[in-house]
C-alpha cells in the first residue's frame, strides 16, 4: 500500500532495527536504524514499512520496531561517549538520538569536530563485526565510519565505495595519512573495505571487531590497499 503524498515518518524505538531488502525476515539485512533514527516511509506491506534512510538506503522494517508519526523525530542529543562503567547501553547505543540527558549524550549542537574522530573511534574498540551494523551492538566496516564521522558533525554516505567517492578530491598516499583520514581497500577498484587512519600506516577499523593494527603487519589487508584520502577539507 503506497503512502499518500502527506509525509510519515518511521522513528525507531528499538535499540537497532534491522533493515531488510525484501518485507520478509528470511531476506538479506542491508543496513540497521539505531534508536531514535527517523525514516521517510515510502508503503507499507502488511507490518512491513518500506522506508528511505537520511542516507538514501530503502528497505523494509517491521513496525514493531518502532513508530508511524508525521514528524520526523528531532531530538537534541547524540549518544556518544560510554557509561560510567565504560560500556554502550543496548537501549541507547552509540549514535543513538534521544530526547534527553542519557549518560553518555552530547547536543548535537555541541557536537565533536575533526580533532576527536580518532578518540571517539578507539571508545568503541572491541565493539563485534557485524554486517550491516552501525551501532556499538556491532559495526560493518563503513557502518563505523559513518556513524563516528555523524557524531562528529560530517554526514557521509553509508556505503564505502561511495564513502570514496564522497571524498576522492582529497586522494592522498597512506604515509602522509593524518589521523581521521580514511583508508580504503578492494581490487580492481572495487572497493570492499574502509578504515580510520591512525597515522601514515596504521588503522583502526572494524574486522572481526573494531581494532587498531598497522597495514603493512596485517599482510592480506596490505595485498588490497587501493588509495586513501584527507577527510579535511570536508569539514
């Protein structure tokens, strides 16, 4: 059923919710919402919305996730730094919007620049690899970039080989990386990997978890290392 043309948004309520490609849980996971995440709603298929992300994603999401309104959420706070014992709430994960002072959230009129990319990245260290992931419950390679780089004022493409695209003007080589700048990775320009520069050679990205290592150590990232680029003048 299409939705009339009066706008109606979907605002998840859940920690995450998974979004799918087809309106059936048996079908491939695509990205996910974190809490507070406001969509554009595009039809609706029984309890299935079909939705369109800030991020130009579209697919499909079970309403139990989350509500129907005709506001988009527009709460002032970003989760972004751990609870006082150190951890990311499963209510409230990293790069959740919420409504009020939750441990852990900053306004978004506050929110980070270019300098704290790197400090706010290593909170999330250990955090899973989970496909589609872009939440401290887990992240996808490009799911961690764009979910630190969001909190950090710079709303980016979700995707890594449009994340390259998004910054290619500032094409730099890997020893003159600062760190924030982004290391991208695939062969025959097909990009299938992203990562934080740490600094010339280093990285910290997410690979079987959110982890910092060096490319020249990690020898089958180094086989695919394309190119990397300054995030700097985006800002």
């Amino acid at each position: 059923m299409k939705v009339n043309n009066i706008k109606k948004w979907f605002i998840n309520q859940a920690g995450v919710a998974p979004v799918y490609l087809e309106s059936t849980f048996k079908s491939e996971c695509v990205t996910e919402l974190v809490h507070g995440e406001s969509c554009l709603i595009i039809s609706m298929v029984g309890n299935w919305v079909k939705i369109r992300t800030d991020d130009d994603y579209e697919g499909f999401v079970n309403l139990f996730y989350g509500i129907i309104d005709f506001k988009r959420n527009n709460s002032q706070y970003y989760v972004v730094n751990p609870d006082s014992k150190g951890n990311y709430s499963a209510k409230y994960p990293f790069g959740s919007i919420v409504s009020s002072t939750v441990e852990g959230a900053v306004k978004k009129k506050e929110r980070l620049n270019i300098d704290l990319i790197v400090p706010t990245a290593k909170k999330l260290k250990d955090i899973p690899y989970r496909w589609g992931g872009k939440s401290s419950l887990g992240f996808d390679c490009s799911g961690l970039v764009q979910a630190v780089l969001k909190v950090c004022g710079l709303d980016t493409p979700r995707d890594s080989n449009a994340q390259l695209d998004f910054f290619r003007n500032g094409t730099i080589s890997m020893l003159n990386s600062k760190p924030g700048d982004l290391h991208f990775f695939g062969k025959e320009n097909q990009i299938s990997h992203v990562g934080f520069s740490l600094g010339g050679e280093w990285i910290l990205h997410s690979q079987g978890c959110v982890k910092e290592e060096s490319i020249k150590v990690n020898k089958a990232l180094l086989e695919i290392y394309l190119l990397s680029c300054s995030i700097e003048r985006k800002f």
